[in-house]
C-alpha cells in the first residue's frame, strides 16, 4: 500500500484552500494575489507529488502518459502553467493586470468581486480574452481533482486502505487473512478470532480511514470512490 500518497492528498486540499480563500476577495483587496498566488503553487504541485509518490507504482507510469496526454487537450493545463512560472520566477502576477486598452472592461464591471486575467488566443495575432480569474482557477481545479480521481479509481486497491484490505486484493499477491493480521501486526492467531473469513476482512476494512478526498470529489465532480463494502 502508498503510504506517501497522503502528500498527494494534502496538495490538492491545500490547493482547494487557497482557491476558497481567493474566490472570497475582492478585486482590490491586497490578500487576492496572495490567495491567487498560493492556489497556483500548489495546484501545480499536486501532478508533482502525483509523480514522486507513485512512480514506483506497477502501471502508474503507462497510465500517467495517458492522463497528462489529456489534460494538454484542456487549453487551461499550460496557462496555468505559465502564470505559476511567472509567479515563481518573475514575481510577476497576470491577476487583474490588464494592458490599458483593455481595462474598460473591467473598471465599469458592476461586481467588485470579480476578478480577470487575459487568456490567450490560439491565433498569436490576436489580443487574449478578458476572462473572470475565479472561474478558470475553478476550471482548472476541476480538472486536477478529476486527474486524481482517476488515479484514486484505478489504484484504489494500493492508495485506499479499505480496498487494500480485501481479500481480492490480497489474493491478487499470492497472500491471504492471516498476511493481512500480521501485517497489521498482530499475532497470526488472531485470524481465528474471526467469526468467519469475510467477516474478518470486513472487521480489519472497519478500522481503516475512509477515502480523505471523498468531500472533495462530491463537491467538484459529483463522484465519490465507493466503500468496498457497499
């Protein structure tokens, strides 16, 4: 089981955090370039811990090819790429930095709250979009969290506790319930404690934490890994 892909997890809750924090401000509050600027970092970190933590993973590799083919097709992917090299390596923010024949169209906007970037076009000729800041940061973020559910969804059974614990996944291994008691370390005559033998893998998967990204795959996607005893 990845025990390290907890770090994968706090990424992208500390990315969620951030996002919140900055969706609340208003344009001209000195905190929404902090906040916006917190949100990059670490939502562009979260395919950095990804890597790191489950390259040794069997099929990770393949599967990952596959999924950051995908997200390059999401044009948001790389923009935000840029903005967080910008940030890191310039200082420089592209949040509600307009070029001055563009900011009529912000400065008579009648919510205060909103805030904008320019978003480029494909044609290099041609000036970028004015779009609201706050929703492609959500975009954006949308897609990350469906990059992780994905990998949830396919490695469950090494990055989910519960479903680690099952007895297809152990005998996946070659292994069995005893396996499973001493690796939770207790002595092997504890398996005999059990009522039965699917009851035991149900007492063991009772014990362990329920998926920590659940909320937040609810809220993005309206998805959620299922408990494997449901």
């Amino acid at each position: 089981m990845s025990e390290s892909f907890g770090l994968v997890e706090q990424k992208i809750l500390e990315a969620d955090f951030f996002l919140k924090a900055f969706s609340n401000t208003k344009r001209l509050d000195y905190s929404a370039n902090y906040y916006f600027s917190a949100f990059v970092s670490a939502a562009r970190s979260v395919t950095f811990a990804l890597q790191a933590n489950m390259n040794d993973v069997e099929g990770f590799l393949e599967w990952y090819e596959q999924a950051r083919a995908k997200l390059r097709t999401d044009p948001l992917a790389p923009f935000f790429v840029e903005v967080r090299n910008d940030l890191v390596h310039t200082g420089k923010t592209s949040l509600n930095a307009l070029p001055i024949n563009r900011l009529r169209e912000i400065l008579f906007s009648p919510d205060t709250k909103n805030h904008f970037m320019i978003f480029p076009n494909l044609n290099e000729n041609e000036d970028g979009m004015v779009v609201n800041a706050v929703s492609a940061s959500c975009a954006y973020f949308t897609s990350l969290v469906s990059l992780i559910y994905e990998c949830y969804e396919t490695f469950k059974s090494i990055v989910d506790p519960q479903w680690y614990f099952t007895k297809k996944n152990f005998q996946s291994h070659g292994k069995s319930f005893d396996d499973a008691i001493q690796e939770l370390g207790f002595p092997p005559g504890w398996a005999s404690c059990a009522p039965d033998e699917e009851m035991g893998w149900k007492i063991i998967r009772r014990q362990q934490p329920p998926c920590a990204l659940n909320e937040l795959f609810q809220e993005y996607l309206r998805k959620q890994i299922a408990d494997p005893d449901r």
